[in-house]
C-alpha cells in the first residue's frame, strides 16, 4: 500500500486542498485530511499545509509498515508510539537532521490529538510552573510550560559571506533581472519564497517602497535602496516581457516566457552561478544572514531589524546575530571613546 500527497482545487471553504491518499485506490487518509481541514481553516499559508502534508505522509507510510495499514483506532496508540517513531527515524540512512525529526513528531502529535484527544501517545502535555515571575507591576500568572519529546539541535553558526565572495557572486550576473533579485536578498533580507511572491504591484517605485508577503500571510512595508530601485527599473522597462503574469519576475526566455519564476528556476540560477564563480556557500539564505550582519554592525537596533526581517519573535532575529571577538573590541572601544570619562586624580 503506498500513499502520496494531492492537490486537489476546492470551492469548499473548509477543505484542504493538500489530501494524503492511497495511491492505487485514491482512498483518503481521514485522519491526516480532518487535521489539515482544521489547519485549513486556521487560514495558514499553503506552504505550511504543504510541509504537514509531506510530515505525516512520512509519519503514516512507518504506520503501514508496521500495521500494514494507514488507518489508526485509538487501541493502537501507546506512550511508546512517537518515541518508537523518533527511533525509527534516528536509525534511518541517511538519517534526517535533527529539526526535520523533531517536525516530524511534532505535526504527527498534534494530528493524533486532534483525533484522538484521550489517546495515550500525547508528548505535549501542560503543567504550571510551582512559582511566580516578578513582573514591574507585580507578580504574574503562572505560566502553562510545554514538555516536549524533543531531539536536540547542535547549534550551527551561519557565517555570513566577505566582501570578495559578494563582489565575485555579484559580477557573474548579467541581467537587471537576476541582479534585483540577489540585491533584494542581500540589501533587503527577503527570502527566495518572499521574492518569487512578489507581484508588480508590490513594487512602489515612486515611493521607493516595497510590500512583501511574508510567512504566515503576514504583510510588511519595507524601504527600497537606490541600487534596487535601478534595478528594478531597468528590469521592467527593459526586460520583463509584455503581457506577462501578474508576477514581478518572471522566466525570460523559452517556452514559459512570461510565466512566474518557479523555486526550481530559482535554485538553478544560483547553482549555475555558485560554480562559475567558485563561491560554493552563496546561497538565498546565506545572502539574508549576510544582510543581517551587515545591519548589525552598521548600529541597527534589533526591534528594527526583527520588522524588517519580518520575524514575528526577537529571539528568532538573534540567531542570524554572530558577535565575534573583532566586534566586540571594536564596540567597547567605540563605548569607551564616546561615553567613559577620565577617573579623576587621588591626592596621595
């Protein structure tokens, strides 16, 4: 029995159009589909109903190896149920990375609750912490604190890419279009999906602004560079092709002249690039923590670079802050200079 993942289109509001079937007898997975129905109606992004789709495509295809069968009754839970499947996947070669197993368990979890509420198999459970927080107007609630099968993370330090690696990956191009889109990542700190989003009239050229659909249907206004605006310009009374799709970059040549860039498209034209210049860690990502980086350092506030980063949670713009030692020096030198006095003369 095998099970894949569908797009089906439909004009019913409170259904998924991500359904997690069997392949041969196109027989839904009920409880797979009930769980993103609810998703569904939470109204989140595509992608993520995409990512759970494939999560617990995975998790329901161990299921039927072992019960040769994707469907569950409640019977056939146990506490042991996820902790069997994070070994599962621990002895898997290649095995996955820590963050896809973690996932994994974590979307599998919350589907199993939401059909089964009294199964035995829950590793999320509330408790509330035995003491109070002093806060400045008193003391607070308790607070629910989630315990979570978890397996843990080695911490990766992302370092941004030097000024050469830039330069070099930057002259390769030779289109006004590719060059706005790398300048976006590396000036403005979009992400590749966030810039295939874009539409043409996200971009306000007169304004010098740019609307980006961030994750989870979030939308932000960030302020364009000169460099970009240029760019952008030149693109669109140049290259971009006319008519086309409503979207702002678009494939140039050959049969789907017009159409949206597709991540695919994306991928290929930074791969190409990566081994014609030798800069083999030139990569979407790498380019939005080289522009956090850069922020940092020129004296940008973190408040702000979280709004323009389009971080719903702080902690999550401190990851892409790598302090090193030279930093350091150099702003406690800078602290020194400009805030700390002479200590005055001791009579002895």
């Amino acid at each position: 029995m095998k099970f894949c993942v569908l797009y089906q289109q439909t004009a019913h509001n409170a259904h998924s159009p991500l359904r997690v079937v069997e392949q041969t007898t196109g027989r839904a997975v009920g409880w797979i589909n009930r769980y993103l129905d609810r998703e569904y109606v939470r109204r989140l992004a595509n992608t993520t109903l995409r990512t759970y789709a494939h999560n617990l495509l995975h998790f329901v295809r161990w299921w039927e190896s072992l019960h040769h069968t994707g469907d569950i009754v409640e019977g056939d839970l146990t506490e042991s149920t996820l902790l069997d499947y994070v070994r599962f996947q621990s002895s898997q070669q290649p095995r996955p990375s820590p963050s896809t197993i973690n996932d994994r368990v974590v979307v599998a979890d919350r589907a199993l609750r939401n059909e089964f509420p009294n199964a035995p198999c829950q590793i999320a459970r509330g408790f509330h912490q035995p003491f109070l927080r002093r806060r400045p107007m008193g003391l607070s609630r308790p607070r629910v604190v989630m315990s979570r099968l978890r397996v843990k993370v080695p911490k990766h330090n992302i370092v941004p890419l030097s000024v050469d690696e830039v330069a070099r990956f930057w002259s390769s191009f030779r289109t006004s279009r590719d060059l706005a889109i790398v300048g976006l990542m590396l000036l403005h700190g979009l992400r590749s999906a966030e810039v295939l989003a874009l539409n043409r009239d996200d971009v306000l050229l007169s304004e010098a602004q740019l609307r980006v659909h961030g994750k989870g249907n979030k939308f932000r206004l960030l302020p364009l560079a000169p460099e970009t605006v240029q760019l952008l310009e030149h693109y669109l009374r140049l290259e971009r092709p006319n008519p086309c799709s409503a979207a702002l970059f678009v494939v140039l040549k050959g049969p789907a002249r017009g159409t949206r860039m597709t991540p695919a498209g994306l991928r290929s034209l930074f791969r190409y690039h990566r081994q014609t210049t030798s800069v083999p860690l030139a990569n979407p990502h790498r380019f939005r923590h080289t522009f956090a980086s850069d922020m940092i350092r020129a004296g940008m506030s973190l408040p702000a670079l979280m709004q323009l980063m389009g971080h719903a949670d702080i902690q999550t713009t401190l990851r892409y802050v790598q302090v090193t030692p030279q930093d350091v020096y150099l702003q406690y030198a800078r602290a020194v200079a400009q805030h700390i006095r002479p200590l005055p003369r001791t009579s002895s």
